[in-house]
C-alpha cells in the first residue's frame, strides 16, 4: 500500500503539466474549456492507437480481437466512401441491435470523418423517418427489424435517395444491400484516410424532450474523448486516495457486459468506448435478460456490468438465489435513473467483492458530470457524487442567481464534455443555454458542504423509464392522433422495478376502448413508451383558468386510483 493522499493532493499530481491526465485551458468552439492537453485528437487515433491482439469484442460465439475489429471497420468504412460516395461531415445513420456490426459501423464512420446518427433501436417507422429526415442521413445500417419498417412505403416515399445496408437479414428487400456482401467484396484494405480535427462533430444522438419530436445531440471528438478520459481521471484519483499501488503481476483483462443499447450513452461511452484504453472486453446480449446476464458473467469472469437500476435489481434478485458465483465482478455501475438506497445498499452485499457506483450525467454533457463509487456511495445512496473536473456546476434560483451549499434549485452545467448544441434546433438552443456557456438541465438539485450533488427532483416533464427518456408531450400527441380521444395527460407512475413508468389519463367518445387504443398507439410509438396504465376519464380533463390541463391533480387521482383500480397490460 502506498501511502494516502488527499483528494485534492491526488488531482494536483494527476493533472499536472507532463502528467498523462495533464489538464490545459483553451478556447473550443467558442467556450473556454479544461482539455486533457495528451488526450488522443480523434476517436480515429483512439481506434488506431488500441488496436491490439487481446480479445476486444463477444456475442454469442463470435469473438473479436481489437486488431480485428479494426480492420473489420476499416472495410466498412471503405464501402462507405467508395460505395456509397459518404465524405466528412455526411451524416450516416445505425438502426440495429447490440450487434459487432454496430459497434464496427460506429468505429468507421467516426474514423471517415462522417457523423454517426445513433437511432433508437425502438422507434417504429414514424420515428425512424424523423429521425432521418432529421439529421438529413444519406445512408443508414439497419438489421432486419429495423429493415422492415425503414421500407414501409411512407418512409421510402420520403426518403427515395436514402442508401439502406442491411445487416443479419437472410432475404433483402428491393434497392437494399447486403455489408457482409459488400465487405467480403472489398477484401483488406486500410481505412481510407480523413483528416478529422478535434472540434468536427462526431456524433448525433436523440433524447426525448418533454414537448415535441427528440431532439438530436450533436457531439464532437473532442466532447466524447474528454469524458472518457475524466472518468480514467476519476479511478485514478479514487486510487491514490486509497493508496493503492499498481500490482506486481498484470491481472487479467477486465471484460464488462453490455447490458444496455448502444444509442444510448452510458452504452455507447459507459460500456463500448471507455473500453478502448482500459483493454477491456465487451460481451454483448441479445436482450436483457437477467437470468442469461448471470450466467454470461459467471461463464466469461466479467469484471463490471453498467445499466439502469431496473436491470441491476434483476441482477441482485438473480445473485441472492446464489445459484452462479458472481465473484469476478468487480464494480456495478448506474445512470439514468437513481438508485433506491436498499438497492445500493444490496449490491454491496450481494456481489462478494463488487461494489456499486454511479453517477449523474446527460446525453448532452456525453453521460459525465459527476460519479460517486464504492464507500462513498455506500454512505450516501442518494448522492450523484463529485463533479467531474473537466465541468462546472452551479445551483440557481428562478432569477438565475447562485445559490449557496445545500439550497435547492435548477442544476447548471459547462465544461469541455457538454454538447455544443441540438442540431438544427437554435430556438431550443436559445432556451436551454444560459450566461453563454451554461446548460440548463432541468433538474432540481443541490450540492452540499463537501461537493456532493442530490438530484431531488425534475422540471422538465419527463418520465425515465428503466434508463429510457419518455417526454410526456410525445406520448400525449400520439394518443391525440386516435379519432376518438379528445383529451389527454400523460404523467409517470412510480414503479418498483422500472422506476417509473407511464400512465396516461384520456378523455374521449363514449365506449372509448384501452386496448384498441393501446394496438393503435404500437404505429407511432416505440414499445417502451406506450403507457402501461390507461385511465379513462367521464368528464373532460380539468384546466386552469388559462386552459393549461392541470397534470399534477390529474397525476395523484391517477395514482390513489391505480392503488389496485388501474388498467394495466
């Protein structure tokens, strides 16, 4: 053991000039940000610089090593400019499962210069189409199922010059074609060059407002790579601080398992991209699957899973059988949705040696912005942690004055990971940043004495579902669309394993029938976000003077109702 430091001894020497977490002001896109000064320039050199022969990525019997992998993307990444004709800056959409082919047509398009549009694996035809429509994709990856709504008439009728590659779909409809066809054909090749700077965007991401269709997050390499590195930064600092020394004899690799989609950045960053310089292996999942999860980290000794707390809990549920040891695990982390305390509480007793953490972040600030981990946690469960020392936070009031440790109000947010802005959305821009750089989050928070930060509470309306952003206004529209619903509130329904989920209060023609309903809502929403609990109302729905629905009187009639009353799937 060597000998403690102080948090703040542990910074100053990890971030010193020279040091590998060397930590440098600068101005980026406007905005003067804390850079790692040695941080690589691109995900590309990220990509080229860890490609290694240690075993990188598994699903189901097939196995990668990074150098593999790498030269699986540089194929792809060569029929995406040869044969589809994509250049810097083209926007290249991936509409699929946790599949190596996402992960290999994520690593190609971000080390060609285009922007990979990471689509929600949920979203039926509609959704699909904005999302395209959107982000303007010239060309999109997609699997079967994906397939099969992306070439329903509406979307290729609107869509005409839209290139689609199909991946794992055994019959290929008309104007589709085949990668695995088209990369086989190609042979090896290197990836075909690009000059890619640290400000180019890299990334486009949708998250669910609260009104309205998704929002897509741009990213940059810059913004990516700073929070990959912070959370290296992180672990390092907790390390010091314990005194730990790094071990005589090399331990084995880390794996973790990618429980979570890829759209999503604690997937997307959290699971797949960190792995890069920890030489960590990644086992991917069809789907959840608690049960198979267990059994996945027992047979190939992972080391750490990442997902929201309603997978977690199963996880927990499954280790107390004490069936499979899961005693390779080393750490359990969160996000996108706190934690119960007993839940915390429980993963530090159930795992053996795992213990549990987690952190608050947003798609915007690309999943960073504070962490808290092992006793820390275990003393706090309901903290988000410390922030992360490439971001800034500040609690304000509604006239936007700071306030002091311990007070409440709306969470603020800067730095070197936080996006530059939603793309083609200036009016949301100009709503959601503050005194030029700040980001407003809509969360209602407050920090204490020592740094911790609470999330207390949410202003936005917006329902998380096991980690899934829902925006109520979404839902409410789609339910709208039904010819004999008049009226309709959309609220969240606390739930034990979820978290939350959504419940919906209509009003409408008499006879109005939930299940009905419910089949229509499958053609304009994802699964995930058609309400669980339906209540029909008699009467119409009750307003302000203003004509605003009151949700909230709405919301806690629903609830006292639901008590055993409501209609649920």
């Amino acid at each position: 053991m060597a000998t403690p430091v102080t948090r703040q001894e542990a910074i100053a020497a990890l971030t010193a000039p020279g040091m590998p977490y060397a930590l440098e002001e600068l101005t980026a896109l406007g905005r003067k940000v804390r850079v790692f000064s040695k941080a690589p320039a691109s995900l590309r050199v990220l990509y080229e610089e860890t490609a290694t022969d240690l075993p990188f990525l598994v699903y189901q019997d097939e196995r990668m090593t990074f150098a593999e992998a790498w030269r699986a993307a540089s194929r792809v990444g060569h029929v995406l400019v040869h044969g589809c004709g994509v250049r810097p800056g083209d926007r290249v959409a991936i509409a699929m499962r946790n599949y190596p082919e996402w992960v290999l047509a994520f690593c190609a398009i971000t080390s060609i210069g285009a922007v990979a549009v990471a689509m929600n694996g949920h979203w039926q035809a509609d959704e699909l189409l904005y999302g395209l429509q959107d982000s303007g994709a010239t060309v999109v990856l997609a699997d079967a199922e994906r397939l099969a709504r992306l070439t329903q008439p509406q979307v290729r009728a609107a869509l005409p010059q839209l290139q689609c590659l199909a991946v794992r779909t055994p019959e290929l409809p008309a104007g589709v074609r085949a990668l695995q066809a088209l990369t086989d054909a190609v042979g090896e090749v290197s990836m075909p060059p690009a000059s890619i700077a640290p400000d180019d965007h890299a990334t486009i991401l949708y998250t669910s407002g609260s009104t309205g269709h998704p929002k897509g997050v741009v990213s940059t390499h810059r913004n990516i790579l700073s929070a990959l590195l912070s959370w290296e930064l992180d672990r390092a600092v907790a390390e010091r601080v314990a005194g730990l020394e790094p071990p005589a004899v090399p331990p084995p690799q880390p794996g973790t398992l990618l429980a979570v989609p890829l759209f999503h950045v604690s997937g997307l960053h959290a699971s797949y991209l960190v792995g890069y310089r920890m030489q960590r292996r990644m086992v991917a999942m069809y789907r959840w699957d608690a049960e198979q999860a267990a059994e996945l980290i027992a047979r190939e000794r992972l080391t750490s899973v990442n997902a929201p707390a309603a997978m977690t809990g199963d996880l927990v549920r499954v280790a107390r059988q004490n069936r499979l040891s899961l005693d390779t695990l080393v750490t359990v982390g969160g996000g996108g949705a706190p934690r119960a305390p007993e839940q915390v509480r429980q993963i530090g007793a159930s795992f053996g040696h795992a213990l549990p953490n987690t952190g608050w972040g947003m798609t915007e600030t690309n999943a960073i912005g504070t962490g808290i981990g092992g006793e820390d946690y275990l003393a706090l469960p309901a903290s988000s942690g410390r922030c992360a020392l490439v971001l800034e936070l500040r609690i304000v009031d509604e006239t936007g004055q700071t306030l002091p440790a311990g007070q409440r109000g709306e969470l603020l947010v800067r730095g070197t990971s936080v996006f530059p802005g939603y793309w083609n959305r200036p009016e949301a821009n100009a709503r959601s940043f503050v005194d030029g750089d700040w980001f407003r989050t809509g969360d209602v928070a407050y920090i204490d004495d020592e740094g911790f930060l609470f999330i207390v509470d949410r202003i936005k309306d917006l329902i998380i579902r096991g980690g899934e952003n829902i925006g109520c206004g979404q839902v409410e529209a789609a339910l709208l669309l039904h010819p004999d619903v008049h009226e309709a509130a959309v609220y969240a329904v606390p739930d034990e394993r979820m978290g939350e989920e959504v419940g919906a209060t209509v009003h409408g023609a008499p006879g109005l029938d939930v299940e009905a309903l419910r089949a229509f809502l499958t053609q304009h929403l994802a699964r995930f976000e058609i309400p669980r609990y339906i209540r029909v109302a008699t009467e119409p729905l009750p307003r302000t003077p203003s004509g605003k629905i009151l949700k909230r009187q709405i919301q806690q009639a629903a609830l006292a109702e639901h008590q055993g009353q409501a209609t649920s799937v």
